[in-house]
C-alpha cells in the first residue's frame, strides 16, 4: 500500500508543486471505501492507472464516473470518492495558477469538475497507457516528467507578480485583502480579479474563504487535541460560529463530522497517510 507525495525535479518546480502516488489493494467482497474530498484549490493532472473512482455529491444525491486522464479545476464543494478494490493513481499537483499556463485555457469552466485530459491535451491517453505499462513507481515519475518538460519547454509561458501572489493567498489566506494583493500584483482590482479567474476560475475571495476553510481543517487534523475555538482563530475566523459557516458550505458538514469521515478513510485506515 502507498501514499507517497513526491516532490518534482527542480527545473518543473515553476509549475509543479509536487506529486501524489497512491497504490491500495482492497478486499473486493467488502464495501469500497470511501474519501471525503472537501473543497480544495488545488489544480492537478490525475492518471487513474488501476481502477478508479465514483464522485457522489451529497447535496444533490447524484453520482459521476471520472474519465481515466482528468484535469480538476477548483473544487467549491465536497465530494464523497468511492475507490475501486485495485487502485493505483498518480497525480500531478500544480503550483497556484500554473495549470491555465499549462493548458493555455481559462480555468473558468473547470469548477467542482474532472474534465477528460484528452479533450484538451490531445495524445495525453498514449501517456497514461505508457505509465499504466511501466514495471515502478520511478519509470511512472520519469514518463510524466519528460512529458511536462517538453510541454513546458514549448510553452515560454511567463510568469508575473500575481503568480506570487496566488502562492501567498494559498499558503497565508488569513492575510488576505484584495487591495493590497491586487497592488503586490501591480495591477488594479479590477484588472486583478478578472487574471485571477482567468487562472483560478474563482474569485480572489472566494479563493481566500476555500483555503482558509482548508487550512482549519488541517490545523485540527494535525492537532486533534486542539478545541475548535482554538483553531478557529489560528486560521482567521472571527469565532467557532464563523468557521461552521464555511464548514457547512465547504465540506457540507459540521467541523467534527468531517474529522470522523476523515479518520475513516482509505489511507487512515491502512496507516499510511
């Protein structure tokens, strides 16, 4: 069994944040388990090598199949992912903004969806049957980078003052204001918002409150002994009552329930994650 995340060679760092392998077996007669995915902003490449998984989308009941190459734009809703008993899948996470320079697309239309790769990255499901076919985990890693480096290299995408200011947002939301991010872009508000849904597919704000949320989640996952309160205001809430409204809206759930769900799935279960 492996839940690997495994960071990318230094020259695709640009764009690459990092990549995430994992390898479970389970028993096919028990129920298939099952991953809470809150929503996250983070962009991937997602090869599903064995197996794959079923999304089911508890506020409106319904259930959907992911192609066997996706690309996932900002995801503002929870997910309940149904994982099939032999799964392996390799994904490649990219930096704040850096996948719409990838695709050379706006990511508007890429919201709580898994978009089939080969539509937009022609020849990509050659890719995915060249890694599906290699004998380790490093011919899988060696296939994707000689892939995103030669895109990459054909590319001569440039990056500008907002691209910092994406990874700020991401890993610091509590400090977010939009003035003075849009300044630390050198660009007006305006002019700020439109670029940063042009790479996002959701506004600055929106952004912030998705990773803010986030990031609570895994102040108290990594300090489980901490009150709720207590985290609460590490990530920037004003009180417990303003982080259950994001809790609500984002993972459709009460902070504690989401924990639990968490404690139950596939990589905690088997001690690996």
């Amino acid at each position: 069994m492996i839940h690997s995340v495994i960071p990318p060679a230094p020259h695709l760092k640009t764009f690459v944040k990092d990549y995430l392998l994992l390898h479970f077996v389970f028993d096919s007669n028990a129920p298939p388990p099952v991953k809470p995915f809150p929503a996250n902003t983070q962009h991937s490449l997602v090869f599903y090598l064995r197996g794959g998984i079923t999304a089911f989308d508890s506020k409106t009941g319904t259930s959907k199949t992911f192609a066997k190459t996706a690309i996932n734009g900002s995801q503002v809703s929870r997910f309940d992912f149904h994982l099939s008993p032999h799964y392996l899948m390799f994904a490649v996470n990219f930096q704040p903004g850096a996948l719409a320079k990838f695709l050379r697309l706006p990511l508007t239309e890429f919201i709580d969806e898994r978009i089939d790769a080969e539509t937009v990255l022609p020849q990509i499901n050659r890719l995915h049957e060249r890694m599906a076919n290699s004998t380790s985990y490093e011919g899988i890693v060696q296939i994707v980078e000689e892939y995103i480096g030669q895109r990459i290299r054909n590319l001569n995408a440039d990056f500008y003052p907002i691209d910092k200011v994406m990874r700020v947002i991401t890993e610091k939301p509590v400090d977010f204001e939009i003035k003075r991010m849009a300044g630390l872009s050198c660009l007006s508000v305006s002019q700020f918002e439109r670029r940063f849904m042009q790479q996002t597919g959701i506004t600055p704000k929106l952004y912030a409150r998705i990773n803010r949320f986030y990031h609570a989640y895994q102040i108290k996952d990594r300090e489980p002994d901490s009150s709720w309160l207590s985290v609460a205001i590490q990530a920037g809430y004003h009180d417990y009552q303003h982080l259950v409204k994001d809790f609500r809206q984002f993972s459709n759930t009460l902070p504690q329930a989401l924990i639990e769900a968490q404690a139950a799935a596939p990589e905690r279960l088997l001690g690996i994650g």
